[in-house]
C-alpha cells in the first residue's frame, strides 16, 4: 500500500511525526509531502522529528490570499497524486492544506484518512478558515482518526459510517513523549539552551502564548493590559512570552510590556525549547489549539483567551478554563490559580483526556485492516 501523509504547517507536523515514523515501521511504503504553508517553523519540527520530505511544494508566499493559497496547492499536489499514485493520503486537523489535499485526491478517485477528525465549533460564520476546513475534510475523508469520543459523536451525529471511525487519542500526546524522551537523552540545539538561561527554576512560572487572528487588536491589547497587573501584582512570578512574529501581535505586546522586569518576551521557540517551557510552566495562558490538548498530560492547568473552542474534553475535565479575552476576567483567572493551592491542585491533578500516546499506533492498525 502507498501511503501519502500531507502538511504544511507547524502544529500538523507535529501531529503527523509519530504517525510516519509508526507507518515506517510498518510494510507499507511511505512519502511525505509538505506545502510549506508555514516555511520556517515546518522546518524546525522536520529537523526535530528527522523527517525528509520526498515532496516539497514550498507555497509560502507574503501576502498570498487563501484563494491563491487553495488554488497553488490543488495544482501542485496534482503531479504529485500522479507521480506516486497513494492508495491513501492522510491529512491532518483543520488547515488549508488538509482541506484542499483531501479535495484533490477526491478528484483523482484516491481514499483519504483525516487524522484528528471530528472537532467542531459548528460556527461557520467565524470570518476565520479552520471551521470550514475541518468540516470539508470531513465531508471528503473516508477514513475519519478521531481524537476522543466527543469528536467521534460528532461525526456520527453528521451521518459518517461508524465503521469509518475509529477513537484514537490524539497523536500530539505520542509526539510529546517522542519529545520528552529526546530532551531526557541530551537533545540539545540553541532554542533549548537560550530557554534554560531564561527559566528560573525557583519561581512560578506563568507561560504565555497567543497567534490567534480572531485576537488581534482588543483581544492582546487586553491580553497585555491583564499580564501588565499581574505581574505587578506578583512581583515573585516570572512570566516568559514567546511572541509570535505577527505585527499585529509584535505591536501592542512590545508597547505594553517590554520595560516589565518580570516579563521575559522572548523569540518564538522551536519545539523541543518550547517543551522545556511547558515542563517548567506553573500554569500556561494561551489560545492555541495544539497547547490545550498537550497541558493536561503535562499536569499544567491552562487559561484559554477565547469564547469558545473545539477541544471542549479538557474543559469537562478541569485542566483547561475558558477565560476570553477580558483583562479583568485574565487577572482574576491568574490570581486564583496563583493563590489558591486547592484549585490548582485539583486542576493539574485532572485527567487528560487526550490519550496514552498510542494514538499512532491505532491508526496504523486500522489502515492495515483496510488493506486485508
Ligand atoms: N509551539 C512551539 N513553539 C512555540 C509555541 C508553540 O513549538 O513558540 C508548539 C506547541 O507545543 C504545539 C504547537 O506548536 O504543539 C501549537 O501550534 P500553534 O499554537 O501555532 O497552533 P494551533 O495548535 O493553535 O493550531
């Protein structure tokens, strides 16, 4: 069987790492092919994971509209579906890349598994892409890899086959500790090093992130406001913030933040660098995806600056808190975790509800069913 696994963004690629390297292992023959929708932070997981792509699109353009995006990937991924002729292409989560990969390969009679299926705001108004990319990818994929039995309902719930389901866990627990255990044996690089020079090992450490579209403009600049007060009001805590390079959030953190001697902005950091943040966190404020799903098995309870979101199990669980993006409701979120030792307790102490790490291992068995 030839197996095609498709990405092109930072949190896909580390998704799907553990996933080639359970398929490698296995008598099916594997290629990769990345669109570079995201060229730089792609690279550092590939490097990270040791993956060598056998196709690379390189479709990074400043400033490309996502039509223009959608229309260079449909085209170039075409030569690549007829070079190798899959019998199957996976494709991950909710990007441009997974939606329009899954569409090309429909048009040329090729089976697709989507890996992390199932997750749904159901909020198709939402100006911004990943609702509408997850729902078409679902609608295409024949095979669906979902995370959790919420998401599993989901795709029920949308009529899709139950024997075309299968609940794996999510695959960003198998690259955590894929990870995890390459820091354990000595990995280093200069991220990591350059994080470890900054951590203070002696204090709480408050880790904050935010790249979200849907949060540019009042959303950081709340956001920043709400860091300013606390670590005024507590002047023990370090706070380290890799900011993303986006002007949009460059912009009010700098202004905002930087003369604090307690806030530690610092680069974007690769993923083995960032994993150390997450170990050495005391709780993380963030409004990605993929760090809601990693914090729970990291016992790290973790502050959400968004309305809503589609990974509602951790919520259910009690690690994860949607706190918006109002300064008043941050600060007050951040003080109690904080100050009241009984609340954090029992919010690092929740179960994780996104696997065992063996997420990889169950999606490969099901693929080897298909082929008998
Ligand atoms: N991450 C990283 N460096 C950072 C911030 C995040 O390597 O400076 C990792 C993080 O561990 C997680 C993934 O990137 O696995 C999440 O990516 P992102 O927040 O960009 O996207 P989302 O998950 O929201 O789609």
């Amino acid at each position: 069987m030839r197996i095609l696994l498709c990405f092109g963004t930072r949190p896909e690629a580390i998704k799907m790492a553990p996933l080639f390297h359970e398929l490698k292992k296995r008598p099916f023959e594997v290629k990769v092919c990345v669109t570079a929708q995201h060229r730089e932070m792609l690279d550092q997981v590939l490097d990270f994971f040791e993956i060598r792509p056998d196709f690379d699109l390189d479709l990074m353009q400043k400033g490309q509209s996502l039509n223009q995006l959608s229309a260079r990937i449909l085209s170039s991924i075409d030569t690549v579906l007829h070079d190798f002729q899959p019998n199957l292409v996976l494709v991950h989560g909710d990007t441009t890349t997974s939606s329009m990969v899954a569409l090309a390969a429909f048009h040329k009679g090729i089976k697709v598994g989507h890996v992390e299926a199932g997750l749904r705001t159901y909020n198709k108004l939402s100006p911004f892409p990943e609702e509408i990319n997850r729902q078409i990818t679902g609608k295409i994929a024949d095979y669906h890899f979902a995370p959790t039995s919420w998401a599993s309902d989901n795709l029920l719930q949308e009529k899709v086959a139950k024997e075309n389901i299968v609940v794996t866990g999510n695959t960003v627990i198998d690259a955590l500790r894929l990870g995890i255990s390459k820091l354990e044996s000595g990995y280093t690089c200069v991220d990591l090093n350059m994080v470890k020079q900054v951590v203070n090992t002696a204090k709480k450490v408050i880790l904050i992130t935010g790249h979200r579209r849907e949060n540019f403009g009042a959303g950081f600049e709340n956001l920043c406001l709400a860091i300013r007060q606390i670590a005024t009001m507590a002047p023990d805590v370090q706070i380290i913030y890799p900011v993303h390079l986006n002007p949009n959030v460059q912009e009010p953190v700098q202004r905002i933040l930087s003369d604090i001697s307690n806030v530690h902005l610092i680069p974007p950091v690769d993923y083995p660098a960032f994993l150390y943040l997450m170990q050495s966190a005391y709780f993380i404020l963030t409004d990605s995806g993929g760090v809601q799903e990693e914090a729970p098995s990291l016992g790290k309870p973790v502050l959400v600056m968004r309305d809503t979101t589609e990974r509602p199990e951790a919520i259910e669980a009690g690690t994860v808190e949607l706190v918006g993006t109002n300064t008043a409701t941050i600060v007050a979120a951040c003080l109690r975790l904080l100050q009241d030792k009984n609340e954090y307790h029992v919010r690092s102490q929740a179960h994780n509800p996104y696997g065992d790490g063996k997420a990889s291992e169950r999606i490969c068995t099901f693929i080897a069913q298909i082929q008998a």
